[in-house]
C-alpha cells in the first residue's frame, strides 16, 4: 500500500487594513517511508485602491522529503548496491499575481 492514512492540514490566515497573507502546512502520516512527508507554503499580499490586487505565493517553500532507500544495478551484469534519494512531494514553485476587479 502506497497511501497515507492520514493527512493533517492546518492553516492560519491574516487580514489587516490593505495587507493579507497565510501560512499552511501539511503532514502525511502513516506514509510507508523512513519520515513523514512535510509541505509548508505562504501568500501575502497589497490592496491597492481602485480595486487593485497585488499578491504572491509560494508552494513547498519549506518542504521535508520522504527518504527512499533502494538496491540498484548500475548495469545488468553488475552486483547490487543499495542507495537512498530524497524526492519531494511537489516541487517548489512561486506565483505572481495583479488582479484587477471591475
């Protein structure tokens, strides 16, 4: 089995005068890894007046990859080796954003 049996999310959210932003992190526990998978991300952003938004986001900006541990040939004839690797959940990415309500 491949699945988490449990996920927790939390999340806090700020909203004062023309500035906004968050912070969220998620845990999957119960992940049949050596550690459980961690993801962090945050927003902020400026409301400017005349209904113009300015924000940014960034996904995984704290990530904690699960470790892998794997035995491998680095060809068919060779003798098996065993290695560890780090992959995390998503990568980390950025979004920039100027909205504009009418």
């Amino acid at each position: 089995m491949n699945a988490p049996s449990f996920v927790w999310s939390f999340g806090i959210l700020a909203d004062r005068g023309p500035w906004y932003g968050g912070l969220q992190g998620r845990w999957l526990k119960g992940y049949p890894l050596a550690c459980a998978p961690q993801e962090r991300s945050l927003n902020t952003g400026f409301r400017f007046p005349k209904n113009l938004q300015l924000g940014a986001n960034v996904f995984n900006a704290h990530a904690q990859a699960p470790q892998y541990a794997y035995n491998y040939r680095l060809t068919p004839g060779s003798a098996a080796q065993s290695g560890a690797t780090r992959h995390l959940l998503e990568p980390v990415s950025a979004r920039f954003a100027l909205t504009a309500g009418f």
